[in-house]
C-alpha cells in the first residue's frame, strides 16, 4: 500500500511517507493520526515542490505494516478498514484530508 502524505508538517511524515503505525480517517475525510510538528520540522507545506521539482519521497509501506480504519462513507471503506492500493492525504487549509475518498 502506498501511503503518500502532503502535510509535511506531520510528526510523522517522512518525505511525503506517512509513517504513522496506526492511521484514522474520520467521518468527514480528515486524518485524525496528524500531530503538527512544525517546531522540528523545517519544510513547509506547499503544492508548488509537486509541480516544480521532483520531491525526494521516502520507500512505499509495506501494507501489512499499516493499519488504516475509514470512518468515512466511502467506496474502498469496509467494515472500517480502508481496501484501497493506498491512499493520498492531502494539505488544504489546515487538515490532512484524505484526496484517495471516493463516495459511495
């Protein structure tokens, strides 16, 4: 499972790789796992380094090594465990939103 993270500001981000043990997606398609590190870490939050240059990204998980329960209405939620081949949270505004939700 690929488990991308823009929200670089994350405690446990590491370079676009969340690294969390445990991700929770609530019901209104927000990462609840987020902790703002801010202070230790030096890289903001920024669509441009997307689109400008290649970002250094950290390995893909192994998905047997994360757990992700979706509160969400979603189309790859069953049974409160995300099915998807992995997920993206994106940084908007101030949430980690999860941009891999597709309503059912």
């Amino acid at each position: 499972m690929d488990i991308r993270c823009r929200k670089t500001i994350c405690k446990y981000n590491d370079r676009f790789t969340c690294k969390a043990k445990d991700i929770l997606i609530n019901g209104k398609v927000v990462c609840e796992t987020f902790v703002d590190d801010c202070k230790n870490k030096k890289e903001l939050d920024t669509t441009k380094k997307l689109f400008d240059e290649i970002p250094n990204f950290a390995p893909q998980r192994d998905s047997k090594t994360a757990c992700i329960t979706c509160k969400a209405n979603c189309l790859f939620n069953h049974n409160s465990k995300c099915v998807s081949n992995g997920i993206t949270l994106n940084a908007i505004k101030e949430k980690p939103f999860c941009i891999s939700f597709l309503k059912k």
